[in-house]
C-alpha cells in the first residue's frame, strides 16, 4: 500500500504544470500578494493608517480562512479541473494499461483517491501557514494589532476547527475526484472527463432552480428539500459552522406562499458528506473493475 501511494503521489506531483498551474498556484499567489502589499504599506502611510482601521485581524480566522477556497464552487471547479486530468490521463497516457495487470483494481482506485486529497491538502497547508505568516509581518509593518494571544482554551479552539476545515477540503477533494473519476471511465480522454465534471457541478449547484420549478408547478413543493442533499450545500453548510459557528440559513422561495430555510447541524451534512465519498468511491471502484483497459 505505501508503494502505490508513493507511485501515485509521484504521478500526481510529475504532472508539474498542471500541478503548478492549479494547486501550486495558491501559495505562491499567498506569497505574492504578501509581497505586493508589504511594499505599498511600507511607502504609504495612508495606507499603513487604513490597514490598522480595518476590523482588527485574527491569526486564528486568517489560518482558517485559507480553507475556504477549495470549498467554494469556483475552488471545487479548479480542483476538479486537476483531478480530471489526474484520472483521464491514465487513459490518455496508457499507463493503466501497464499498472493494472499487476495490482487489485480496487486498491489502485481507493490509493489514487486518497492520494489525490492528501496532494491538495498539503498545498493549502503550505498556503495556509504562509498567508498567517504573511498577514503577520503586514500587521507588523501597519503597526496594527494580531490576536489572540496564544493560550490553551484558544489553542484547543483552533485545532478542533482548523482540523475540521481541513478535512473539509479533503472532502471537496474527494467529491471533485470522484466526478472526473467517472467522466473519465466513460469519455477517456482529459478534454472529456474535465467537460462532463464541470457540467456536473453545474447541474449540482443548479439543481435548486430545477427543484424550484417541478415544486411549483406539479405542486409538491417540498421537493426542494431534495437540495440538502447535494455535495455543494452541505460543503457551504459546514464551513458555516467553521467559521461563523451556525448553520448556513439558506432560504428558498417556492412561490409567494411557500418558502423553506434550510438551517441543518453539522453532524447532518457531514453524514451526507460522507455518503457522498463512499458512493462515489465505491460506484468508480465498482465500474473499474469491469471495464476492459486493454481496449
């Protein structure tokens, strides 16, 4: 199992512009802005003044913060964009062709998941303790403050979220991968798996004006309650509760009497979450197995 999770990470990690272009990028882009705005608070003082009025920053929320890119629907497009040329290029490339004969197809699948979340979640572990870094030698060169003060209850505090938000993106990861996994079973090619994840995302994330629609018009308007089941919402729904601690209170109008909040726990979607991997997982497992590589 380590050897095929090195083979995988060093595949994941010699597609150097595709990493570099849509992982590595964040942060370098955490560098650079960094740099950009040191250089003009270091020349200006007007805008050394405007840095210290802002809402007094937070080493924790910076940290945090970081997290949220690959949660976001624009995030979860770029990570599926690298995880489709990931799996389609085993196709393109012909390397299955060679891996396979020699290893349980199942195995193959679950490392190449894994390796893929853990690839992720170490560029923005590096983004993250850069741009706290960062933000920190800004607030220093503004004169401004940069709390809390590091204490135990603050400490376990942030763990628990800065762990859970990491698992987060992790998840976004593996929810990405999954769809360009099986685009990529079908189409083959890179160009295929990376159209046919994004147009399901799209589809996802759209999927609440379709439930909107048939709700008001065949009159079962509780049909929309079908959209706290989708990846998209419950990803929003608990980096809510990472950082502002409540649910995400997402309001749907099905006509001028009807609407629905959804407001769920965050044991409710990370449930979902999880059924969403194991799914995922186990459906691209489960056709791998029996389709012909050689063809």
């Amino acid at each position: 199992m380590r050897d095929l999770f090195h083979a995988e990470w060093i595949k994941i990690a010699g597609n150097r512009w595709v990493a570099g272009c849509l992982v590595w990028i964040f942060p370098l882009l955490a560098i650079g802005f960094v740099v950009v705005v040191a250089i003009i608070l270091s020349l200006s003082s007007s805008a050394r003044h405007g840095f210290r009025n802002d809402t007094p920053a937070q080493w924790t929320e910076q940290a945090i913060g970081v997290w949220n890119i690959p949660n976001n629907p624009v995030g979860r497009l770029i990570l599926l964009g690298f995880t489709a040329v990931v799996f389609a290029g085993e196709y393109q490339w012909n390397t299955w062709k060679n891996i396979v004969p020699r290893n349980r197809r199942v195995m193959l699948i679950v490392i190449k998941f894994v390796a893929l979340g853990a690839f992720v979640v170490l560029a923005f572990l590096l983004m993250s303790i850069l741009w706290t870094m960062g933000y920190g030698l800004l607030t220093q060169i503004a004169g401004a403050t940069y709390g809390p003060r590091v204490t135990d209850k603050v400490l376990s505090s942030f763990a628990g979220d800065y762990t859970l938000a990491a698992s987060l993106a992790f998840t976004s990861t593996i929810i990405a991968a999954g769809y360009a996994a099986l685009a990529s079973l079908f189409t083959r090619s890179i160009l295929g798996g990376v159209l046919v994840g994004f147009a399901a995302t799209f589809i996802e994330n759209l999927s609440i004006l379709g439930l909107v629609i048939v709700g008001y018009f065949l009159n079962i308007p509780r049909i929309v309650h079908l959209y706290r089941l989708t990846p998209g919402y419950n990803l929003a729904n608990v980096a809510s509760w990472i950082n502002d601690h409540h649910a995400a209170n997402m309001k749907v109008d099905v006509s001028n009497k009807i609407s629905y909040v959804f407001s769920d726990s965050l044991t409710f979607s990370v449930i979902v979450l999880a059924a969403w991997i194991v799914g995922l997982i186990a459906l691209t497992a489960f056709l791998f197995r029996r389709q012909d590589i050689t063809s």
